[in-house]
C-alpha cells in the first residue's frame, strides 16, 4: 500500500501543491504544538482547570512514548533515508524512524483533544453556539486529515505511518479520557 500511495502522489505533485503542504505542515510541528500546549496550559490554569490540564499532559506523555517505543522497534524508516543507522545510533534510529509520524501523532493529539471538546459543545441550547462548535470540530478533523497528508505528500512519511500515528493518539487521548 505504502509504495502505491507514495507513486500516486509523485504523479499529482506540483510547486504549489509543495508550497500548500510545506505551509500545512507546520501546523503539526514541535514548534506549533509547543506554543499551542503552553497557551492552553496557561489557560487551564488561570481557570483552576488542572485536572483537564493533567489529562491533557497525560495523554501527550503517553502518545510519545508509545511513539518512542515503536520508532525504536518497528525500524520502518522515512521514504527520503538514504542509509539506515547502526543499531547501537538510537539517536539517529529514533529520527530517522518513520514509524509513527511525529507530525501526525502531534496534530492527532492536539486537534483531537480541540475536537471532542467542541463537539460536546454541539448540543448547547444557543442554535448559533452548536452550529460553531460543530463546525470547529469538523475542522479540527480535516486538520488532523490535512497534516497526515501533507506528510505523504512531501514524502517525509509513509501513509502507514500516518495512520500508524493517529492510532497512537486515539489510543492516548483514550487514556487520559479515563483519568
């Protein structure tokens, strides 16, 4: 499967396609996701919300060390890696590792957590309110959608790893839902 999508995206890119997916992209990276945690955090806080702050942290602390774990074991590495590491690099293994997408996992994480609070919100009595909740929670998962495919599309990851990185979320943000 991995192969066949990476073909069929070859045929379909183009420079503003690249440019589009470079810009998108962004919005599942360490620096984005770093800003958007702590303004949230800050947040969460100054609303004496910590418990949702902690299941929050939870669920990032468990996504990425289930993540960790499978970089380091899976050993299914990006499409652009020329030549894989030795054994004893796990630096290297670990950055090297496409398995799973640290982009998808991050935006799966971030927008899936903005998601499922909206969507609770969809049955507020205000029609108006319910509409926008729907609507940004929507919008949370045609994010979610859109880094993973960006993903593919620069050919930074493997489809598998995608969608390797959204099992990995729901898995966490099933987690910290019980806590």
């Amino acid at each position: 499967m991995d192969r066949g999508v990476s073909a069929w995206v070859e045929t379909v890119r183009t420079p503003a396609g690249d440019a589009a997916a470079r810009t998108l992209t962004f919005f599942g990276s360490t620096s984005w996701t770093l800003a958007a945690v702590t303004v949230m955090g800050a947040w969460w806080w100054r609303r004496g919300r910590r418990g949702t702050l902690v299941a929050f942290l939870t669920a990032g602390a468990v996504g990425l060390a289930i993540q960790t774990v499978l970089r380091l074991v899976v050993g299914q590495w990006r499409p652009d890696v020329g030549m894989v590491p030795a054994p004893s690099d796990l630096l290297a293994r670990y950055d090297l590792a496409g398995f799973t997408s640290g982009h998808g996992l991050r935006a799966a994480l971030l927008y899936g957590w903005w998601g499922r609070a909206l969507w609770g919100r969809r049955t507020t009595p205000s029609a108006g309110r319910a509409w926008w909740a729907m609507a940004g929670a929507l919008g949370c998962g045609l994010m979610i959608l859109a880094v993973g495919a960006t993903r593919v599309y620069l050919r930074r990851h493997w489809a598998s790893d995608v969608l390797g990185a959204w099992l990995v979320a729901l898995v966490a943000l099933s987690f910290a839902r019980r806590n």
